[in-house]
C-alpha cells in the first residue's frame, strides 16, 4: 500500500508503506493485504507459478506486475487477471532485457469468497505470514526504516567469496590428498 500525502507547501510525497523481505513466499496462502504483487518471475517453475495463481486469485489483490506474457499467466497457469500495459525493461548493468507485464484482477472472473483470506486480526484480510509486515508499516517510517536496514544487513551484508571452478577442483584434490 502507498499512501500519497500533501506537505504544508502542497507538495506530494510518497508514504511509506513498504516492505522488504527475504522468505519463502510458499509460506502464505493469501497475497492480503496487498494491493500490488511484484514478482521477478524469470526462471519461477511452472509448480510455482500455478502455486502462485492460487494465491492471487484467492486473495483480494489488485494489480500483479511480472515478466511473462498473458497467454503464459492466463492461459497455462491460470491466473485471474487482463493485461494493462506491457513494456520492454532492462537491467541496470546489464545487456539483459525483458518485457514487463502489468495486470489487473479480471472482474469478470468471480471470486470465491469460500477461500478467501479469513484472518482478519488487523481489520483487513492478512495472511499470518504478512503479520509482521503489516505491523511494522503501521507503526510509522522509523520503524520500516530500521526493518529495511536490519534485513539487509542479515541477508545481504555477509557475502561468501564465490570460487571458480578450477578453485574448487583444487580444494577438492587438496582435500583427498589429506584423506588419503
């Protein structure tokens, strides 16, 4: 959820409810309560993206962003949605390019509310594993802030030095020397 507010002056600035995480997303049954779902699905298996399916289309998300077309979202996996806007992407650094998606929950499609979300602890739909989430961009910017920053120092501030090939096979024969 943003949440655009006006300063004093009349300009606009963005909210600040936005959350990052590093988890299995297998872990939910719902996407609630959000209203967008932003996926970097190059490489997702298709057990995954029909896992994924489920997930939106039992939940009351709106907007689903992604990089595979409608006949793949549609059409294999069976997502619930219509197709806004595509639009060619590329990667900061990188040669690599892509076409990026943006969908809107088709509304022809009806939902079932039998498997819906029922947790509703905080007045809306969440799923139990969005709790800590959902608390967290309600207690205000400093606290979404020292999440942001706890959680990139937890998963992304260790790095373990990446060997090479060659580099491994001599491990590898150091170590079976020493066994022997």
């Amino acid at each position: 959820e943003v949440d655009g507010k006006e300063t004093k002056d009349g300009k606009s600035k963005i909210g600040h409810s936005c959350y990052f995480a590093h988890g299995n997303i297998t872990e939910a049954k719902f996407f609630d309560p959000f209203t967008h779902v932003y996926m970097f699905d190059i490489g997702f298996p298709p057990r995954l993206f029909h896992q994924l399916a489920e997930m939106f289309n039992n939940s009351q998300s709106e907007y689903l962003i992604c990089y595979h077309g409608p006949k793949l979202m549609v059409n294999d996996y069976g997502f619930n949605i219509e197709l806004i806007i595509q639009t060619p992407t590329s990667m900061h650094g990188s040669a690599e390019g892509h076409t990026g998606y943006i969908y809107r929950r088709n509304k022809d499609v009806p939902h079932s509310k039998a498997k819906s979300c029922k947790t509703k602890t905080f007045g809306v739909p969440c799923d139990p594993l969005f709790g800590n989430a959902w608390e967290t961009c309600r207690a205000g910017l400093d606290a979404v802030c020292k999440h942001s920053s706890e959680e990139v120092k937890t998963h992304m501030g260790k790095t373990r030095k990446r060997l090479t090939r060659s580099a491994s096979r001599k491990n590898s024969l150091a170590e079976e020397k020493k066994a022997h």
